[in-house]
C-alpha cells in the first residue's frame, strides 16, 4: 500500500504548477517517502528523510520563492520611479 502512496505522489509533485503548491506536495512526499522507509525497517534513513525530504528542503524553496519575490517588487518600483 505505501508502495502505490510513494508511486502516486510523485506525479502530484511534478504536475503541480503553483510552486507553493509544489512546495507542499514535497512536503508531503518527503513524509511518505519517510513512513515507506519506516515500515521497511530503516528508521535512521526514515529520520534524516524527514529531516532533509520534508523540513529542509522545502523550508529553503519557500525562503528563495520569498526572496525572489521582494526582488521582483523592488526592481519594479525601481523601474517606475
């Protein structure tokens, strides 16, 4: 069951087109990847999956998509002055 979980999310991940939709289907990939991981007995991959593959990563796409986007605003208003 977790196998076809895993499988499925994948696609949900790539198809996404909103990146902070995308950040989230990660997120939750990251979490199902870490529980496929836990219920084949490797609990310390399970752990740094959840570490890395669902906290970090996408806590750093979120942080560069903000900073992209104050970017973006400020050359704007530099622009229009």
């Amino acid at each position: 069951m977790i196998l076809l979980l895993v499988a499925g999310g994948a696609p949900g991940v790539v198809l996404s087109r909103n990146p902070k939709e995308q950040v989230v289907t990660l997120s939750v990939y990251g979490l199902l990847c870490a529980l496929m991981f836990f219920i084949f007995q490797a609990p310390d991959v399970a752990l740094s999956q959840i570490t890395i593959g669902a906290v970090m990563l996408p806590l750093m796409i979120l942080l560069v998509l903000t900073k992209m986007r104050r970017q973006n605003i400020r050359r704007e208003r530099e622009t229009k002055k």
